[in-house]
C-alpha cells in the first residue's frame, strides 16, 4: 500500500505554498499589510487618519506629514504597535498602507481603513 502524496503532487502544493506567500509579503517585506486607495488629498486622508485613531482610542506616539507622505505610528490597549504609512497618488488620492506587529492583524486594519473612510 502506497502512502504520501507522491512527487507530482507534493511538487505542486509547494508551488502553492510559494505562490501564496509571495501574494502576502509584499510592502517591504511585511507580511498582512493592508492597503487601500482613498479617494481624498494626502492632508484630508491625515486627518482623517488621526481622528479615526482617536476614534478609536489608539495612542499615538509618532506622526509626521509632509507634502508626499504622512507616517502614523502607536499602540492598541492590548499594546499591539502598528504604523500607517500615507503616501500622495494625486492631489484627490492617498494610498494608505497598514501593518500591525508582528504578523499583521487584516480584521483590524480593515477596521481601521473603514473608519478612515468614514472621516474623509
């Protein structure tokens, strides 16, 4: 009786497995980073950014913007850091990126795009 899952088909689940985590790390390596493009100016989507923490009871601890980028960092209660990094596509579109340490959290990212959005 033949077990495993023979050559072929174990070749094609590590290709799989790469495929995958090739499609998840990405944005400087980081794994479960969230992004979303919103459709405002860089100082409108910073703004909205800090509220949406606030909001949120998040404490910020660094944020900087300037005419380019904006970059958002802190911790939840349960001290979990995270960064935002706000970066211009155009004057009416921001590409927001969010990374909890250390893996990533995607529930509380979404979460935290959607009450960006909300602010905008």
């Amino acid at each position: 009786m033949r077990s495993g899952m023979g050559i072929p088909a174990a070749a094609l689940c590590v290709s799989l497995l790469l495929a995958t985590a090739c499609s998840i790390i990405e944005n400087e390596g980081k794994i479960g980073v969230v992004e979303q493009v919103q459709q405002a100016s860089l100082d409108k989507t910073y703004q909205a950014t800090l509220k949406a923490l606030g909001d949120l009871e998040f404490d910020v601890t660094r944020s900087d913007v300037d005419k380019l980028t904006g970059y958002v960092e802190g911790t939840t209660a349960d001290q979990k850091r995270f960064e935002i990094i706000l970066e211009k596509l155009t004057d009416e579109a921001t590409n927001v990126r969010i990374h909890f340490e250390p893996m990533g959290d995607k529930p509380r990212s979404a979460l935290v795009q959607q009450e960006i959005a909300k602010n905008l």
